[in-house]
C-alpha cells in the first residue's frame, strides 16, 4: 500500500475506525464468534433431510416440511451470541447518541439563556413544564410494556442487556 495513503488512512479517527470501536472488545468478537458457531449448527440443521412421518406412520410430504413451524429454530449460542452483539452495538451507539445529544441541548439552553437574558425572546416556561412532563409520562409507559416484552425472551433478555451495558460503558 502507499505509505502516503496509508499514513492518512490510519489518521483518520472516525466512529467506526478508531481504538474504541466496537468490533475491537474481545467480548464483542467473542459473540460474533458463538454466532457462526450457531450459524454453522443451525444450517447444519437445516440441510438434514427430515425423514418425518405423522402419527399414523404416513410419510409427510415436502410442502407440510417448508411450512414455518417446519423450519428448525436458531440454537441457543446463535440467540445468545445475536442478543449479546445487538445489545452490545445498541449501547455503543446510545452513548454516543447521548453524548452529541447532551451537547447540542447544553448548547441550546445556554443559546436560549442568553436571548432571554438580552430581553429577545420571551418563553412561556409553564407550558415547557407541562409538555415536558407529559412526554415523560407517556416515555414511562412504554417502557413498562417493553419490560415485559424483554421478560418473554429472558436468556436473549439478559445477554442484550449485557451487552448493552458494556457496550455503553464503551468509549
């Protein structure tokens, strides 16, 4: 490669390219990992020729075998293995989601301070108040359903929220 080009390449730091990029924590390649190991049991499964025959010993034909419920399940460290990078890519990208976030409405707030204070914008503070705390109120339902929702998939459950965690904690 030209050293020149090469040079530039690794200069650049951006999200995706830098030390702290997810793709770079052991934890993170450790799950991709248990999902080709799940990959490769679940096409392996899938490749079988189920010799199936129903209850009466007639042999079941290939259309009732392409039916949904037919198809074989993702194996455990492919569920495991997803749930745990999704989770973990999820919070990797919520950090940084929330840090630009946090600047911008700090930036807006000390703006909107400042044209307050200089007498050019007069705001109605109560009626901020008040749609702010119906839009918590709303935010706080939901995630009441969405708790119970992550409580029907609770092995898949925890590894998500694992990897969210650390994802999160991830630079």
């Amino acid at each position: 490669m030209n050293p020149i080009l090469a040079s530039t390449l690794y200069r650049i730091s951006g999200p995706f390219t830098g030390p702290n990029a997810p793709w770079r924590a052991r934890s993170f390649l450790t799950a991709v990992g248990a999902m080709l190991v799940g990959s490769v049991l679940w096409i392996n499964d899938a490749a079988k020729k189920p010799e199936a025959a129903d209850e009466n010993g007639v042999p079941v034909t290939a259309s009732d075998l392409e039916s949904v419920a037919a198809r074989p399940a993702p194996p455990f460290p492919f569920r495991l293995g997803a749930s745990y990078a999704g989770g973990f890519l999820f919070g990797w990208a919520l950090r940084r989601f929330l840090k630009t976030t946090a600047w911008i409405a700090g930036t807006l707030v000390a703006a909107i301070t400042l044209l307050k204070a200089t007498g050019w914008v007069d705001l109605d503070w109560a009626a901020w108040q008040h749609h702010v705390s119906s839009n918590f109120t709303w935010i706080k339902s939901q995630a009441g359903g969405f708790k119970q929702f992550l409580f029907g998939f609770l092995p898949s459950a925890g590894a998500a929220g694992t990897g969210l965690f650390l994802g999160f904690r991830r630079s």
